[in-house]
C-alpha cells in the first residue's frame, strides 16, 4: 500500500500559526501545574484538534498533549488512520508520542524545540523515521524553536526555585 501524497512542505512561516496555536495551549497546562507542552492537528489547512499535557491534572501517564491530540482527531475523522493530517508540537515528542504517530500513520509532524534528552524525533532517537517500523512520518523541526524552549525553561527554573 503507498502513502498519501501531502502537499508540497510549506516555509517555516508557514506553520508559524499553528504553532503559535500549540504555544497557547502549552500556557494552558500552566493552570494545572503540568509542563507546558501543547500540540495541534490540521487537516485541510484547519485545526481539528488542539490539546496540552494533562498529566498532572488527570493522573494519567500517558496525557501527553500529542497523545491526547491524536486521540481528538481520530474522533473527528472517523477513523484512526491520520494520514491526511499534521501534527504541530512545542516540543520534540517522547518516545510514546512517536510510537503514537507511526501506529496512527500521521501524515507529517512539526515541532518546535527539539529535547536532547527524550526526543524521540531526531535528537535522541528516531522513531518516527525508523526503518525497521510500517511508516516513516516527514517531519519540519525548529518553527519557534525560541519561543517553544523558552517557555519550557521559565517552568523548569520557576519549579527550582520553588522546591
């Protein structure tokens, strides 16, 4: 079976708005004390899904916002298979959220900062461009890259100070 061709990548500023999008809803998981990561995903030009990690506020492991993002647009499309639509992230997704993209089939993956530590799109590993896995997710990194961490590090140094 072939994949679905996307549209042509647009520019970085392209994508600026949607992630702009996502960096709104990586504000919203300030209210609960959860780190600040938020996502989005379009179909046809149009956010069909907007989330942010809620971890903290439900108890669940697995609330990342890419994770609970996806599940919205399955809803709205009908089906699981993503394969039409993009995911727009603040951060490089985990290994989980990775995984998550690849069963889904998501059509492409664009994020923000890229996380050294547990990315799992590029920096640390790369899962959604493995090989060895059914499907290879394209993906455009690096859209507000500035903004995007910067939010991550004023959470991270505000919970320093605070323990």
């Amino acid at each position: 079976m072939t994949e679905p061709e996307l549209p042509d990548e647009p520019d970085r500023e392209d994508w600026t708005p949607a992630m702009r999008a996502a960096l709104d809803e990586a504000l919203a998981a300030l209210a609960h004390d959860d780190v600040p990561v938020g996502a989005v995903v379009l179909r046809g030009g149009e956010i069909i899904a907007a989330r942010h990690n809620e971890r903290e506020l439900t108890g669940d492991p697995t609330a990342h916002a890419e994770v609970l993002a996806l599940r919205d647009a399955a809803a709205v499309v009908g089906h699981w298979r993503l394969d039409d639509c993009t995911l727009v992230v603040t951060l490089e997704p985990c290994a989980m959220c990775a995984g998550a993209m690849v069963n889904g089939r998501l059509g492409r993956l664009v994020y923000g900062t890229t996380d050294p530590k547990a990315g799992a799109a590029g920096s640390r590993f790369d899962i959604v461009d493995s090989a060895l896995l059914n499907h290879r997710v394209p993906r455009i990194t690096g859209v507000l890259a500035e903004e995007c961490g910067r939010v991550l590090v004023e959470f991270f140094a505000a919970r320093r100070r605070a323990n």
